[in-house]
C-alpha cells in the first residue's frame, strides 16, 4: 500500500478488509507494510477452498454453481463478503488462477479483483502474463489502484 492510499483512508475515516484467493494473503501484506496500516486495514480471510469462500464469506453456493469461483459474481460476493464480516469500509477480493494450469477453463492469467464499499461494488476483469508469483503481484498492484481509484472518486463527489 503506498503511503497517499494509506493517508487517504485516514483521511476518509474508511477501513479496509481483504477476501484472497489467488494472492493467499499477499495483499493483506501489502496493506500491513507501513506504519501506521493498524489505523486502515482491520483483517483477511485467505479463501483458497471453495468450502471457505461459501461457509466463511457467505458466497451463495448458487453463485459458485452457476459462474464458478472464478467469475465477477464470485469476487462481487466475497469482497461483500468480508466487508460485512469484519465491518470494514471496503472490502477487496481476488479470485482466478495463478497458474500454471487452467481452472474451470479459464487459463492462467484470468483474475477478478473487487471492491465493495459505501457506493456499491466495482469489479474488474485481468488478463495477465506471466508465471505464478508476477500474476499474483500484479494482481495486488490491480487491486490497490482499484481501491485508489475510487477512493479518488470518492473525494471528487464529496469535495
């Protein structure tokens, strides 16, 4: 997390939690890096199982049945998820496959990230390159300027 997305949650008096699939809690690490993130980020559930995705987070297995845990509906639910869990502000999910074989065929690559806050959710679709590890970082890197964004949005409509 960089120190302009951290100070602009303290800012906003928002809080963050994280849904993790594919990162396996990589991007909690990321938002606990700086000084100071005790104040923003208040907790993880790294979501690998499917069984956990649904029993912990809350995604309907109905969600899982029709679009798979690699799907938008899947990240939609599971950023909700956490963010109603541990009472966050925002609440980001990864889910897709690392590699470096295809799942629910969906080749290696293929992520969804999302962001559900005070506004709704917004998700986004990444078509990335490279082994496990780049997909997983890049994910992270996706996920955070995701966040900023709208966090960006959220002062321009407030200001």
């Amino acid at each position: 997390m960089s120190q302009a997305l951290q100070d602009r949650l303290v800012e906003l008096g928002s809080t963050v939690a994280t849904a993790e699939s594919l990162t396996g809690g990589a991007l909690a690490v990321r938002l606990t890096q700086l000084p100071g993130s005790s104040d923003v980020f208040l907790g993880g559930v790294v979501a690998y199982a499917t069984e956990v995705k649904e029993s912990v987070l809350g995604v309907p297995e109905q969600v899982v049945r029709e679009h798979g845990v690699i799907s938008g509906e899947c990240a939609v639910a599971m950023a909700s998820g956490v963010r109603d869990l541990l009472s966050a502000t925002y609440g980001l999910s990864t889910t897709g496959v690392a590699g470096p074989e295809p799942q629910e065929g969906q080749p290696p690559g293929t992520v969804w990230i999302a962001v559900a806050g005070p506004e709704g959710v917004e998700t986004r679709l990444l078509e990335l390159e490279g082994d496990r590890t780049d997909v997983q970082s890049a994910t992270c890197d996706e996920a955070l300027s995701l966040l900023g964004g709208i966090l960006r949005m959220e002062g321009s409509v407030l200001g």
